[in-house]
C-alpha cells in the first residue's frame, strides 16, 4: 500500500499542516494566517505586499497578486453580453423573441454560412442569447466562476481563456453540429468550469464540487432538446487545455524562471487556440467544396 503524501504546510507556520490555501497566491496558510476577502480568502503576506517591492507576490499563474480583487474583466464581459442582448431586443421589438433581431440574424453561428467567409460569426455568437433566461443563467455562471478564476490567472490570461474556449465551443459546433444555428456564451461558462477545476486541483482543493457540477450540465445538454451539446464540450475542452498549459505546463516541463513559465503558459495557450481555429477552417473547407 503506498504511503500518502504528506499534506502541505503553512508557509509561515511549517509546522502547521493545513488543506487551506491563499486565493491570490496559492501558498498553503493555515486558518491563523488568512483573511476573509470578497472573494475567497487572502494571506497576511498579500495584504501586507509593499507595492514598491522589487519581487512582488504573484498567484500560481504567474499573475501580480494586486491589493484589488474586484474582477473587472468578468464584469466587462457580463455587460457586454447585457448589452448585446439589449440591442437584439430592441431591434426585435421584443425582450423574448430577440433572435429576430437584424444583429442576431448576423452574428448567430451557422456551420453553411461562415464556411461562405462569415468568420466573425465564430466569436460574435458567444454573445447573443436566445431570450433573458438564456441570458441571465449564463451570466449568473460567469459571475460565480469568472470571478475566481480572473484571481488566480490574472486578467489577460482569463481573458484569453474565456476567449480560447468560444472557439473551442464554435469548433465543436462546426465539426460536430452544422446544422443548427448555435448562439450563447455557454462554450466560454464550460470553459471556465473546466479552468476552475484545473485551478482548485492546482491548489490543492478537492474539485469534486466542480466535477460533480460539470457532470449535470453535461447530462442536461445530452438530455435536453435546443441545448448545444457540442457547443458545451468544445468549450469545456479548450478552456480545460489551456488552464492546464498556464497552471501545469511550466512544472511539467521544468522550466527554471517565472518568466520561461509565464511564456510557456502563453504558448500554450495560444497552440489551443490554433487547434481550434484549424478544426473550424478544416470544417469551413469541407462545407464550401
């Protein structure tokens, strides 16, 4: 029988086993050691970092760990998608029936038509909704996980993530479900799902919580009719991807600075971001001939 590993210790008290970690830098602190922080909890050393250090306190993605938590790229995202949704609604003349929108009719993703050259559909798509449920469920998503992940990764790397896993979600789209005109942000909410995962597993928390969640949405997708299942594992795919190349990567391959890790992590995230591209352009290609 193999032994357990030992369980990670404080970083100020070594002699303090503890299964808690800061949210912002993702050192092992024991309960003495960390204060509640509007999101999650942060370690005496964050709150005290001078900001004129020459080697300032960074999270686990390599991320400056900044005095401020508010994440504000998740909620530039909410009120773009808000937005976006407003203008369907009130091209349609209706807060229900938005897809009738000039707009929507534009930017809705369809395998056919970005295959005639379309290509802003890809991305546009992830922000229309069909309808203020659709709306207000995957904002909710977004507001509860982005807000974390935005901590941990810092704001260009969760931007990159989130956009990463709508190409992913547009790619599973275009391989796997030409037919259907697909709109929403869920392929970037699963993707973040996946990142959160990869995230908590990276500092050492149980993701069961996480998995348990993503295993209902995906029963849900598989057992709902008008539910973009495709859409759903494209982006839980891709965003999984590239957590794991900012988080696990550098590690893996060993590299000796903070500076190769962050490189190989932007690497990483971008050879994604490639194979999801080559997936919809390999799919465009075969739909045009």
């Amino acid at each position: 029988m193999n032994p357990q590993p030992p369980a990670p210790t404080c970083v100020r008290h070594p002699n303090r086993p503890t299964g808690l970690a800061c949210t912002r830098c993702g050192r092992p602190s024991c309960a003495e050691c960390l204060r509640p922080a509007a999101v999650g909890q942060h370690c005496v050393d964050c709150l005290r970092q001078d900001q004129r250090s020459a080697r300032p306190v960074r999270t686990v993605a390599g991320a400056p760990a900044g005095r401020v938590s508010a994440p504000l790229i998740t909620y530039a995202l909410i009120v773009i998608n808000v937005v976006i949704y407003l203008i369907t609604a009130a091209q349609a003349g209706s807060l229900t029936e938005n897809q009738y929108s000039a707009l929507f009719f534009d930017w809705v993703l369809y395998a056919p038509v970005v295959a005639q050259g379309e290509w802003w559909r890809v991305l546009g798509s992830g922000f229309l909704h069909y309808g203020p449920l659709h709306l207000l469920l995957n904002m909710f998503a977004l507001y509860i996980v982005g807000r974390d992940a935005e901590l941990v990764l810092g704001p260009l790397r969760y931007l990159a993530v989130y956009l990463v896993s709508l190409l992913g979600g547009a790619a599973g789209v275009m391989v796997f479900a030409q037919n259907n005109p697909t709109a929403g942000a869920s392929g970037a909410v699963y993707g973040l799902f996946g990142a959160i995962t990869v995230i908590l597993i990276r500092l050492r928390r149980n993701p069961n919580s996480m998995l348990i969640l993503i295993g209902i949405n995906v029963f849900i997708s598989f057992s709902l009719p008008g539910i973009s299942l495709w859409g759903h594992l494209g982006g839980l795919a891709a965003g999984t991807a590239a957590a794991l190349g900012i988080l696990f990567l550098p590690g893996w391959l060993q590299v000796k600075s903070q500076e190769a890790a962050r490189l190989t992590g932007w690497v990483a995230v971008a050879a994604v971001a490639i194979a999801a591209l080559s997936a919809i352009a390999g799919s465009a290609a075969i739909l045009a001939v």
